[in-house]
C-alpha cells in the first residue's frame, strides 16, 4: 500500500533539533555512492592495474577506512540502510524482494536533515519502493526509479513527480551532468545524494575507457584468488575509470564553488562482489568480497592522508551526518557517529557487524530458486566471527588467511576470540531488538 508524504511524517514525533555548538555552519553532504564496487577496485586500494587516479586524490585528502564494510550487502537493503541509519530488521526493508520501509518506523535521516535546514537532492539510482519525497528529498533533477539499467540512453526522471523517459547520452555523464548543476545553485546546507549505477552490469563504455585496458592481462585486483572462473576485468575496469573521472568533475565544480572546506564528500560502495570466488559470482554472502567496499571520507573538516583500519560499517554514515549537522536524531540509531575519525584520526570503535535477514526465496529477485540462509557477523580489523540461522558458525583470522579458507571456529586456541567476538555479536543484536538474538 503505498502512502502519502503528509502520512509519513505524520506518523512520527518531531525531534528537536540541536544547533550547531561550535556556531560553524552546518556542512553540506555530498555522499556519492557507487554500484557493485569490488573494494580491491581502487588504485588506492592496492591495485596496481586500474587507472582511479580522482579516487586515489580523494583518499589522499581524507581518511581512507580499508576495512569499511557494508552492512548487509545487496543493493537495495544498502541503500535502505543509508537513508535511516538502521539495520534491515528494524527498518522493515529486508532485501530487493522486500523494498519498502515498514510504516511509521520513524523519519529517514534524510528527512531529518531537511527539518533541519538543509536542502535535499536525489541524482541517480533510487530502487527503494517508496518514493524520494516520502524518504525526505525536496529535488530530484535526474534519476532513476528502478534498480538497473542500460548506460546508453537510459529511462530517467526529470523531476520528483515526474515519468520515466529516455535520456539520449550515457548515464554516468548525465548524472555527473546533473550533479554539476545542482551545485551551482544549491542553497546551503545541502545534501546531495548522488547515486551511480557504475560499475553494475551490463556495462557499455566509450572507446577512450575501453583500450586503456585491452589487451593486458593479468589485471585481476592483487588479492583475487588464482583459478576463479574468467571475469571480464577490462570491461569492468573502463567502467570505474569513467566513473572515478566523474567524481573528479564533481570535486572540481566544489572547488570552483569554494565549498570544499564546509563540505563532507564521501565516497562508498553499496556492496561489493565476488566475482566468482569461492564458486559465487554476486553478493550477499558474508565473504570480504561481498561485504568490504572502497569507504572514502574527506573534505574541509577531515583529516586528511590516513589509512585507518577501524571497524567502520555503512550504518555509521547517517549518524555522523547528523551528528556533523547538530541534529540530535529522532530515534535511536544502529549507526555511531565517525566524527572523532574524520577530525582527529583516532576513535574507540571495537567491532562492525553486518548481516543478512531475508531467507526467502525471492529475496535475490534475480534467482527466485536460490535462498541465502540469513546470517550475522562481527568484524575486527583481524578477525570475523559468522553465525547462521541453523547454528552454524565460522571465525577467520583475516590478518593471516585474507582468501578466509582456514575456518577456525574449533581451534581450541581460538576459545577466548571466538567467545568475545560471540558477546559482542549477542550485544549487538540486543541493542538493535533484533528478533534473530535467540539463534546467536
């Protein structure tokens, strides 16, 4: 059933609103997101083969989290996690078979940022069921309703009210396009959510993109196991480069615009993708491929030139949005605020979790066979510790077995980590009312 603007909001209190303490204006947001991003995709990642030279940029003028996770990855639940700064099984949106918030679970942090002075604006792929407008955005020059589409010419929206039609052009440079001139004549403070489908197939590059890396071989990321079915590097190589010299447009246009330095950039991928490893050629899984991302954060206010392992998850985003802006939140989010990382390089933070709730079959849309038994796991900046549904469980020491191959879960040495790591994880689920506790 879908429900009217004027219901959403009014099915929740309004929070007050803190005003900036430090009496700096609020900082505008500029969160960029990227599509199926493998986290070794990035020159700054370690990868010695893919031209990001923006990205690269960026991560040197800011902090560059390597061990940045998403909180469950597929592409729709990520996104529903990043607008209200909750887990899936508070949120109600499960999965890309289960889209939707559940109503009157309380005002998408997006939308508390609009009640507190900023201007929102979506650009790029939305596939959430409800609409821009009921999630807190009061513009949407260019985007797209659904959660794939082609490059060439594709079916977009001009407009939040507005129907789909094609586009002539290629969908990275008409939302990079479309980012540019928002910036020109955004009010301040703004958000700007801008939302890439690159690098998710099916792809199509121009020319220029594709012969940088045609021919070469092997360019596989330096970590991807040996023996993996054959993946078409090159092409999904051209795909980050046009998109990483779309981010470099972007920062440039806020730097003609003198808004670096009360800016917030960041850059993140929705999830990751396993290109075959382990047998697996999505996501979903709880496996470094599919849950590590590129996890970048810079601009005027952040620290810049660290590499920081700290155990940072997606759901940390929105709360450190808030907490940036002086908003204090209007209910409790799953997410900490990054804001000690960003400013000083140093924070507290122990452990990320991420999980997955939806066992149905549907829950892929794209397999309706296929289940992925629901899961959660906590990450330390070395180990993981897994635990299914039906009991099962996994710990990997990902300092000295990265490729996650040696399952230590009965090594009597590992008793005392895996029974910490098992507290946390109980806590967590605790803290979040997660109604799975009992399996964990």
């Amino acid at each position: 059933m879908k429900i009217t603007r004027r219901e959403w909001l009014g099915a929740v209190s309004t929070a007050p609103l803190l005003a900036n303490k430090a009496g700096k204006p609020k900082p505008n947001i500029i969160f960029i997101l990227s599509d199926d991003h493998h986290y070794q995709c990035l020159g700054a990642a370690g990868n010695p083969y893919i031209q990001t030279p923006n990205l690269d940029r960026l991560a040197k003028r800011g902090v560059n989290f390597t061990s940045g996770i998403i909180s469950t990855p597929q592409c729709c639940p990520s996104r529903g996690i990043l607008l209200s700064g909750l887990e899936t099984y508070q949120s109600g949106l499960l999965s890309n078979g289960e889209t939707g918030f559940r109503q009157g679970f309380g005002p998408t942090a997006i939308e508390q940022l609009r009640r507190g002075g900023y201007d929102t604006a979506l650009i790029g792929k939305w596939h959430i069921r409800q609409g821009p407008e009921e999630c807190g955005f009061t513009k949407g020059p260019l985007w797209l309703r659904e959660g794939g589409s082609v490059y060439r010419d594709p079916k977009l929206r001009r407009g939040l009210e507005a129907q789909d039609e094609t586009i002539p052009g290629h969908i990275t440079d008409l939302f990079t396009d479309a980012a540019l001139k928002y910036i020109r004549s955004a009010r301040q403070p703004f958000l700007l959510w801008l939302a890439y489908n690159a690098p998710h197939g099916p792809r199509w590059e121009e020319e220029r993109y594709q012969r940088l890396y045609r021919g070469k071989n092997p360019i596989a990321p330096p970590a991807h196991p040996p023996g993996s079915a054959a993946v078409d590097w090159a092409g999904y190589y051209s795909t980050i480069t046009h998109l990483d010299e779309a981010v470099g447009r972007v920062i440039a246009e806020l730097e003609k615009a003198a808004l670096w330095e009360n800016s917030l950039i960041v850059f993140l991928g929705d999830n990751g993708l396993m290109f075959n490893t382990k047998g697996i050629g999505g996501k979903v899984v709880p496996w470094e491929e599919s849950i590590r991302v590129p996890y970048l954060v810079a601009g005027g206010m952040v620290k810049d030139g660290l590499r920081l392992q700290a155990p940072v998850a997606s759901v940390d985003l929105p709360a450190t949005w808030l907490d940036l802006a002086g908003i204090f939140p209007a209910y409790r989010l799953a997410g900490r605020s990054l804001r000690s990382y960003l400013t000083t390089g140093t924070g507290i933070f122990e452990a990320a979790f991420a999980t997955w709730a939806d066992g149905r079959a549907g829950a892929l849309v794209g397999d309706l066979k296929m289940v992925v038994e629901p899961y959660r796991l906590v990450r330390t900046p070395r180990y993981k510790l897994i635990r299914w549904q039906s009991g099962k469980q996994a710990l990997y020491d990902l300092q000295q077995d990265p490729a996650e191959d040696r399952d230590l879960i009965e090594e009597a040495k590992y008793a005392e980590i895996r029974g910490e790591l098992r507290e946390r994880l109980v806590a967590r689920m605790k803290e979040t009312d997660d109604s799975a506790r009992q399996w964990a």
